[in-house]
C-alpha cells in the first residue's frame, strides 16, 4: 500500500509526499539481508547465516538504508507516476524525508510537468509572404563585392591614408596597423596617419590607468588594390565567364536563387511564430531558469574558444549580466515555446518519421562527404547522432506540414535586397 498526497507547488510543478506502508518496507529489508547476507563474508559467521542485527552492525546503518532507498524507492516512483498519470519532463527531484527500520518510508517527489499545450484552430492563422525582387543594382553591389573580395595590397612611397595597411616595427617585433584617425581607432591606428616609409615616432599609450611609452618605425604602406574586371580577372573566375555580361548574369542567378530561399525560410519562420502566438502554453518555471542557465554557459564556452572571459565581453559591450541573463530567458522561452508547440502540433496531425526516411538522410549524408552509408551510420551512431537526423526529418516534415494548413497573403510591396536586409526577424514579433 502506497499512499500519496500531491501538491501543486506552482504552474506545471508539482510535489508528491509518498509514504510507502511499513509492510512493504520490512518485506525489501528482508530481500535486502537476504541478499547481503550472500555477498558479505562476516567474521565468526557462516555465509548466508548472520543474522540482521549483526549484518546491520557489521555494514552501518547507513549503508542498510541506502540500499533499501535503492532498492525501494525507484519501484514506487514508477507506480505513483502511472497512478497519477503525470507525464513530466527530465528527472524527478528526490527528498528522503523517512528512513529507517520498522516504519514507514517516506520520501518527496517534486515533478516539472510537460506543459499542456492548446493550438488554435489551424486554418484560421495567416502569414504574411514577402517578395524579393533582384535588381540591378544588388547585382551590381554584388559584382563590387566579388571585386573587393579579390583585392591586394601594394606598398607606396606616399604617406598613411585613412585604411592604409602600415607595417610598422616596436623594438624586434612587427605588426600590422591600419591607418584610422577616428576615434574608433586606438592610439596606434592615429598615430601612423600621414606616416611614410622610414619613418620613427613616438608615443604613450594608456591601459588600465597605466602609461607605456613605445617607439616604432614604420616598415611600409601599403594601399589596397581592387582589379579591374578584365580577361584576366575572368579567366580567375572560370573559363565559363567570357564578358562581364556572363558574370552578371551569373551573379543575378545565384542571387535570385537566393531570393527564393530568403522568402520560403521567412516564410516558415512566420508561420511557426503565428503557430505559438496563437497557442496556448506555460511554461514551467524551474524549466525556464534551467535553460537559460544552460544558454548562458553555451555561451561562456563559444566566448572561451575566442580566449574571452564573460567579464570582458559584458565590459566591452557596455552591458550588465542582468541585461545578458534577461536577453538569454527571452531566448529560452522563445526556444521552449516552439519546442512544445510543434511537438503537440505533431501529436495532433500525425507526423512520424520512419526507418526508410532515416536511412534516406543518411544516405545523403554520406553522398555530399563522399563516404560509404554504413560508414557514416557507424560515425553518427558511435557519437549518439542518429536521433539527431531523426529529429531534424521531424521538423523538416512539422514545417512542411504546418505551410499547407495555413493561410498565406502576399505583401505587395517588391522588395529589393537592402530593404530585406531591413525587415525585423520574425522572432521579434513572438510573444514571449
């Protein structure tokens, strides 16, 4: 006999105070001794033939009773969650609150409960679908692009101009400047405007209230240089480009695709945030503050493999932790809400995925890095990525789903590429 008595501490968390009936309790301790009476050798005692209070004496209390707590306690926590039929997420949080020999065993549970999650009615949501228009004028930004991305540096006797590459030296040691009279720039970048090859200068640069005095020579100027777009800038290219004719056309092409993908990716993300506006759901909030704790250590770690501590980032950033753990909730709670949402989206409309779909992704996997199917299923198994492929199949067909039972109205407007870049992300727009 268990009995249960449950409390809702908050929204979706909720606390079990199970006691477990002394009956059941001595009939674990004795399985229990049985059990240790056959795996411990006792002195003056035959195997399997000492009695309970020697073996207790023998092993300490304590280790009796967290046997028993292992022994007893996962079995009832299985039960009571069938019985109260709580469908939770992640693992419960255990508090002993009785153990001992002749009583009851009692012990908390606190549970975070899978939120409950009311969609609206599907074909009563709409979203906005943009069009993207490629001009030639974002063709001709692109060319430029190409042509900047091409450029070179050659040295000039002429003094330092504003994004002037100078090469100076500071004792034997040599490095590269750029020439910025800004006061964006430090010390250095002002100090070597209007500087010429030969050169020497020097000044006091400040840190942490501390002033060094350094010495430097430049060692050359150099000016950027952007190539014309001629026969030999072509052929670079590919022998497919024989006028700048083709390479526009070229450009316009890859920019139009482009375009399609622009507006069928907003075009989702639109529709998942109209999907969770539109919902019903809270979130619980122990949830809530345990990804966001894990948002903001993700991002302590991508900051320590750029060599930067959290401190610095907030100082050079002019901000607070307060303002970084507030951005890093909204986030959390944007990221939760479309997890749960979809998830019941595909509960309600029957989206699975199937082994044939898996191995069809896998497959071509293994085509684009040119591995065999079994090797690059071994790889993702050994590393526990195969759910991972699932997931992504998943939300792949969620999407697709969710695109057909939507109404969809064009905005009129044609934008070009500047005006897209413009556009506030959806996600802006979520309600969090």
């Amino acid at each position: 006999m268990v009995e249960v008595n449950r409390t809702e501490k908050e929204k979706h968390v909720v606390e079990l105070e199970v006691t477990v009936e002394e009956e059941r309790v001595e009939h674990a301790l004795e399985e229990l001794y049985r059990e240790l009476r056959q795996k411990v050798l006792i002195p003056g005692f035959r195997k399997g033939k000492a009695p309970r209070g020697i073996i207790r004496t023998y092993l300490g209390e304590g280790y009796v009773l967290d046997n028993l707590v292992q022994k007893i306690v996962p079995q009832v926590a299985e039960e009571v969650l069938r019985q109260e039929e709580i469908d939770i997420i992640g693992e419960p949080e255990l508090d002993l609150v009785q153990v001992e020999e002749d009583a009851p065993l009692i012990f908390r549970l606190t549970l975070i409960e899978r939120p409950m999650v009311t969609l609206p009615p599907l074909e009563q949501l709409e979203v906005r679908k943009y069009q993207l228009e490629v001009r030639d004028s974002d063709v001709e930004k692109e060319l430029k692009r190409l042509q900047e991305s091409q450029k070179t540096w050659e040295e000039t006797e002429e003094e330092a101009k504003k994004g002037d590459l100078v090469r100076i030296k500071v004792g034997e040691e040599e490095q590269m400047v750029v020439a910025d009279p800004s006061d964006a720039g430090t010390e250095l970048n002002r100090a070597v405007m209007g500087m010429k090859k030969g050169e020497q200068k020097t000044i006091t640069l400040k840190e942490d209230d501390e002033e060094d005095e350094i010495q430097f020579e430049v060692q050359a100027v150099m000016k950027e240089k952007i190539p014309e777009i001629d026969d030999e800038f072509l052929e670079e290219l590919g022998e497919e480009f024989k006028s700048i004719e083709d390479l526009k056309k070229k450009i316009k092409e890859v920019l139009q695709d482009m375009a399609r993908d622009l507006i069928e990716d907003r075009l989702e993300r639109e529709a998942l945030v109209e999907l969770c506006n539109k919902s019903e759901i809270t979130l619980p909030e122990p949830l809530l503050e345990t990804e966001t704790r894990r948002l903001i250590d993700d991002f302590k770690k991508e900051l320590e493999r750029d060599d930067l501590t959290l401190e610095q980032y907030l100082e050079v950033n002019d901000l607070d932790f307060a303002s970084l753990e507030e951005d890093m909730r909204k986030t959390a709670q944007r990221q939760m809400t479309q997890f749960f949402v979809l998830e019941k989206f595909a509960e309600e409309v029957g989206i699975e995925v199937s082994q044939e779909e898996i191995e069809a992704e896998v497959g071509k996997i293994a085509e684009r890095l040119d591995k065999k199917v079994e090797e690059v299923r071994a790889i993702l198994e050994r590393n526990n990525k195969i759910e991972d492929v699932e997931d992504n199949i998943r939300h792949r067909k969620m999407i697709e789903e969710l695109k057909k039972r939507i109404q969809v109205k064009e905005v009129d407007e044609v934008l070009n590429f500047d005006q897209w870049r413009e556009l506030k992300s959806p996600e802006e727009e979520m309600v969090v």
